[in-house]
C-alpha cells in the first residue's frame, strides 16, 4: 500500500456524499492510500482487490489539528472511507456490496512480483486505470488492532469495525511508483495531483483480519 500527501479540498469533493470529513495529517493535506491485495484464505474465495480510501473523522466527532490527525492514524485510530473497491471475483463482489455495502465493482487485477517489487495493473472496462509498483519485504510485525472503515451505497453509510494483524511488515519512506491511465478513476486521482512519489509505503507479507456486521444509516451530504 502507497500513502500519497494529497490535496484535501479535492479529497473532500470525492466523498462529500458521503458526510464525512476528511482527516488533514498536514495543513490543507490528506492521505489517499492506494493498495492491492491477494486473498488467498477466507469466507469470500480467493481473490485479488485494490482500495483507493481517505482517512476521515468519525460522524460527529470533533475535527483533530494535524498533528493530533496523523498521531491518531499511525495508532490506527483514525477511520478509513472505501472511495473505490474494484475485485476480480464476482462473489466476493456481491457479498461485500450486500454485507457491507463496499463498493466492490468487477474489473481485471494483474499482480505479480519480480526482484523485490510487486506489480499492480488495474483495467476496468477494458481501460487502463493504474499501474502501481510497492517495494516488497519486512520482518516487522503488529498484534490485532482495530479499524473501521466506510462505505457509501445507495444514500446509506455503512460503518464497519474490523480487527486485523501482520507479520512480515515493511515500511519505507517513498518505496512506490504509480502510473495513471484514461479511465474516470484515473482522471479521479489526477484531480488529487497524482502521479507523484509517495510519502510512504507499506507490505505485509501475511496478514490476517475480520471483519464485523455494519451499522447503517442515512448519509448527510458534506457541505462547508
């Protein structure tokens, strides 16, 4: 998974219907992590999936200045919004838009690994969204943690609280490229000011998670 600094106005206008606000780690910036995953054992099959998300702040809560912002999401405190969720498998796709509301889409997901790196092609529709590269490798590990993440479905927020844990972890300054293609995704993330370097990246080697049943309720479109 890549971090990239992104602008967060241009952030805010692709979630506002969600309601949510956005998360700054610097003045007037967010995160947009972009990760690709290869399910290999769980109650979904066997599938492999890219999320773009945002960190956002709990419904109601109270905005955190930018230091106490990034504090919160590197102690994975901060909630994450699922803006795009394509998959490869179409049950995998419909049990996770039922369940959870995630906007699961099918697409065409290319992962592969060679000298360290693992490669990422995305293809929706038949057009090129991103190519993303991620320095593999890590010895770290971390314990269950938390996380709960949103989803937007047809007017309704779904809250979904998650435990998750790693072994073999990586973290690198930088450690990504990606490259854009002329999909509307990719036009998304140019509106963010991507292509650019992030600012950090992440592998886990093996990870382990569950996810729990939703809460759900009416989203209220975001406004200033």
């Amino acid at each position: 998974m890549a971090y990239y600094l992104v602008r967060a106005k241009a952030a805010q206008a692709l979630i506002a219907p969600s309601g949510l606000r956005m998360a700054q780690v610097l003045p007037g910036r967010t995160l947009c992590t972009i990760g690709s995953m290869a399910y290999l054992d769980n109650d979904l099959g066997q599938y492999h999936e890219v999320a773009i998300t945002f960190f956002v702040h709990e419904p109601g809560a109270r905005s955190l200045p930018a230091v106490g912002a990034a504090a919160a999401m590197l102690r994975g405190r901060l909630p994450v919004y699922i803006h795009q969720l394509p998959v490869d498998a179409e049950f995998s796709c419909a049990a996770g838009r039922g369940i959870w509301g995630f906007p699961k889409f099918m697409s065409s997901i290319d992962i592969s690994r060679d000298h360290g790196l693992e490669t990422v092609v995305l293809t929706v529709e038949g057009s090129h969204v991103l190519t993303q590269r991620v320095r593999l490798g890590g010895r770290r590990a971390f314990g269950e943690r938390p996380q709960a993440s949103f989803a937007l479905r047809d007017g309704m927020l779904y809250r979904s609280p998650s435990t998750m844990s790693g072994e073999l972890v990586g973290f690198r300054l930088g450690g990504a490229r990606i490259e854009l293609g002329d999909h509307p995704i990719a036009h998304e993330l140019r509106s963010l000011g991507l292509p650019k370097k992030p600012l950090f990246s992440t592998a886990i080697g093996r990870m382990r998670g569950r996810f729990e049943a939703p809460t759900i309720f009416a989203a209220r479109p975001f406004s200033e």
